[in-house]
C-alpha cells in the first residue's frame, strides 16, 4: 500500500514518519518548500523528540519521500489529509482555507480508487462537505472515498502516540474504508489499541469534545486554584486529594499558567463557534468561562509579579524561564510563558527569556523580547524569576547557585513544580499560583 500524507506540520511530518516506521512507503506533500526541503534532507523543522532519527532512517531507507507537488501523491492508495485548521483572523472559528485548498489541490490527481483520510481537527459537519468536493473533482468519481481518522497525539510525545496510540476512530461510510483503516493500523490494533467506527460526524466531534474535556479539567483546577489563593489552601495538595477518585484521576488537575498552544485554546473556540452555526450554541456557553479562567491565570502571574516588585514594573529585571507552551516542545503558539513575557515588557519591564528549544520560535514571535542562551545568563540581576514552561532543566536547577546570580531571591513558580522547600531553604521567597 503506497501512502500520502498532506501537510507536514507537527501532525503530518510525525504521521508520515510513524507510517515508515511501519513499512510503508510514503510522500509527504506541503506547499511549504523550506518545509520540505529540511524534511527532505532527513531533518524536522520543529522540535520533537524521538522525531529525527526516525525521520533521518526512512529518508535514507528511501520509504519516506516528500515533495511540494501534488501530483506525486496521485499513484497512492491512501491520502491522510494533515493540514493545519488555526482560528480565524477575524472570528471564534477555525480557518478551514488550508483544508479546503488540500483538497482542492489532491482532488485533481484522484485518478485510481483511493481512500482519502482525515485527521485535521475541524467542524463538525466538514467531513459530509468534502466527501462531496472529492467525488465531484477527482476523476475516480465515487470511487475516491473519504474517511475521517482523528489525531489524537500530544506533542513531546508525538512518536510515542503515533506509533502506540490509546485508541483509534474511524469515521467510514463503508465496509471498505474500515478495513483499509483497520490494514494500515495493524500493529497497534494487534497489540490491544481499542478501535471506535463511527459515522463522520461522531468522528468530527470526538477529537473537539476530548480537547473540550481535557480545557475543562485544566480550567476547573485552575479555578480552584483562585478558591486556593483567598483561603490559603493549597490546590496542589487538593489536587493530589481529589486525584485518588479515579472517576476524577490525577492526570490533566495540574493548576498554574493554564493551557496554550495550537490545540486546547483554539479548539474550543472553533467548538463553540460551531455549535452557535448549528443552533447549539446554548449547550457550549460554558466553554467561554473555561477560556476566561484559562486567560486569567497569565494575568494573575504578572499581578503577582508586580506585587513581588512592590508594585512598579518598570525598568525592573525580569528573567522568565520558559518559552514553548509546554516542555519538550518548540512551539510557542498562544504559548502562557511568552504572553506573561511579552505583557511585562509592555509594561516596562527589562524581561530576558530563556526556553531549552524554543526561542528561535519565540524571538520571531516577539522580537523586541531579550534572551538569554541559559538559565543562568537569564536570571543574571534579575529581581524576580518566574518559571513558566516546566522544562525538566529548570525544575533540577540549583536553587543556591542561581541565587548567587540574581539581584533578588524572589521565584514566581507558574507550573506549581518547583520544590518550594528547597527554594526557601536556599533563601528565596517562593510563590506558586494556588499555593501558600
Ligand atoms: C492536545 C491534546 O492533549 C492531544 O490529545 C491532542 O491530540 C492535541 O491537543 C491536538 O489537538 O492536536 P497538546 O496541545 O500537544 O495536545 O498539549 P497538552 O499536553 O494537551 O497540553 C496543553 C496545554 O495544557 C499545555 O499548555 C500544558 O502546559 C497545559 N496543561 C496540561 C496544564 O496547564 N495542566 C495540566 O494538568 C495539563
């Protein structure tokens, strides 16, 4: 079975890999030719670990091709359509222009019975729409037929997911694209991966409803979190408390800057933008207070950090650890840490940054920002620290050594991970966000 992939972002670049990984022969398509050219050559143009070996292997195996024509794509069996679907300039609802142009550049090339699958994350209702756009543009007809497959990896451990994920859904309308869905996961079907066929629009809504939950339950603890902050309790404490219900589980209850990144925040925006097409948008008003308490976390961390400063912001020294929207990432999309940053800086203060991966990414974001090439040489003079993405590197730092470079012994800890008795043993004045 010979494969495309359509997009080589984070979702496609790591898919198309994963299936090399397992025998297949595949070519990556983007209209993004810097894109395709680092790929080429065997090399992500992001950060992922695990990523670029594989990546290099199948390369060089002569499995894993890519290319920014979308005739290349035409002799294959399978087309996943990974594209990206960001929100909208100018409203709550995802931009469905790049999946939409996917199609309408593949279509053409359908000349042979193919299964196109989708796994960008779009509105419920789009996988009905472009089953008819495929048959009425490819010249396969009827025989080029569409599925949908969400994604459900997390990045930092795309690989894993990919390779191994926790449950598969195959939206089909037939007999046919099940099984070729079923052929291609194989392996992990083999070793235990639960499988869920569903219609297209139960599909669709699964991928927005997981994100929902997951925004929900991060929210939830983080308004707890300001419950916490009043009384003087201590959310990690309770978190770890309510944890041991599994009904409720420990996992996703950790309180602090809140949920970034290209996912989380902009699906339930497109979720909710949705619902109010269809006449539903009663059943999702919720998930506007769950984006406002989200938001409300980044504004807390600058209060807070104006409080440790004795009120004035400006021209004080800032060091901010932390740039990704969560460890073992590069990606800085509506990353918490760089608006707390860039909302400092604003305001006057002298805010140098320092992230493991991502500050290339950061400095194209917010130019005017200082960064530093380590954590010390970002917390060098600093009056306050704040620590907003958990990179493991910060979390093992030395809270003696780096209090010997800073002007004064104040953290701000805004993930809730740092070893608080440590840092007040090592003579600095810890505060977390929900947390004495
Ligand atoms: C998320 C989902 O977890 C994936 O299942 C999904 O496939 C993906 O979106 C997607 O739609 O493509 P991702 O955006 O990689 O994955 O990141 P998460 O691990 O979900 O973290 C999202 C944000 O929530 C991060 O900023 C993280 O720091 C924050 N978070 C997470 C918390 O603030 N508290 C927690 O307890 C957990």
């Amino acid at each position: 079975m010979r494969i495309s992939v359509i997009g080589t972002g984070y979702l496609g670049a790591v898919h198309a890999t994963g299936l090399a990984e397992l025998g297949y022969s595949v070519v990556g398509v983007d209209v993004d030719s810097t894109k395709v050219a680092a790929l080429a050559d065997g090399r992500a143009p992001f950060y992922e670990p695990d990523l670029d070996p594989l990546l290099r292997k199948h390369v060089e195996s002569g499995l894993l091709r890519f290319s920014t024509d979308f005739a290349d794509a035409a002799d294959a069996d399978v087309h996943f359509l990974c594209v990206g679907t960001p929100q909208r300039q100018d409203s709550l609802a995802a931009d469905m222009s790049f999946v939409d142009a996917a199609v309408d550049a593949l279509a053409p090339h359908l000349i042979r019975p193919c299964l196109v699958v989708g796994k960008s994350t779009v509105p419920v209702g789009s996988a009905h729409r472009l089953a008819e756009r495929i048959e009425a543009l490819a010249p396969a007809g009827g025989d080029a037929e569409l599925a949908w497959n969400p994604e459900f990896l997390r990045e930092g451990f795309a690989v894993e997911d990919t390779l191994n994920p926790n449950r598969l859904v195959f939206g089909v309308r037939s007999q046919r694209a099940e099984s070729i869905l079923r052929e291609i996961y194989a392996l992990a079907i083999a070793a235990g991966t639960p499988v869920v066929v569903t219609d297209f629009p139960t599909a669709e809504l699964v991928k927005v409803s997981a994100n929902a939950f997951l925004a929900t339950k991060i929210s939830f603890i983080n308004a707890i979190a300001e419950i916490c902050e009043v009384t003087g309790a201590d959310v990690t404490k309770l978190a770890d408390a309510i944890g041991h219900d599994d009904r409720i589980g420990r996992r996703f209850l950790n309180a602090g800057m809140g949920f970034g990144g290209g996912c989380l925040p902009k699906d339930i925006r497109g979720f909710m933008a949705r619902a109010g097409e269809i006449g539903a948008a009663h059943a999702l008003t919720f998930l506007a207070e769950v984006d406002a308490i989200n938001l409300r976390r980044r504004e807390r961390v600058a209060e807070i950090a104006r409080e440790v400063l004795g009120g004035s912001i400006a021209g004080r020294r800032v060091a901010v650890l932390g740039a990704a929207f969560k460890p073992d990432s590069d990606d800085v999309r509506d990353s918490p840490a760089l608006t707390v940053a860039g909302g400092l800086h604003l305001q006057g203060a002298r805010v140098t940054v320092y992230d493991p991966k991502a500050i290339e990414n950061a400095r194209r974001s917010f130019p005017t920002l200082t960064y530093a090439e380590s954590t010390i040489g970002a917390c060098r003079g600093a009056e306050v620290v704040l620590h907003l993405t958990e990179w493991p590197e910060f979390r093992e730092v030395d809270p003696a050594l780096l209090g010997s470079v800073v002007a004064r012994r104040n953290v701000l800890d805004g993930r809730n991970c740092l070893d608080a008795d440590a840092w007040r043993a090592a003579g600095w004045s810890y505060r977390g966000l929900g947390r004495p």
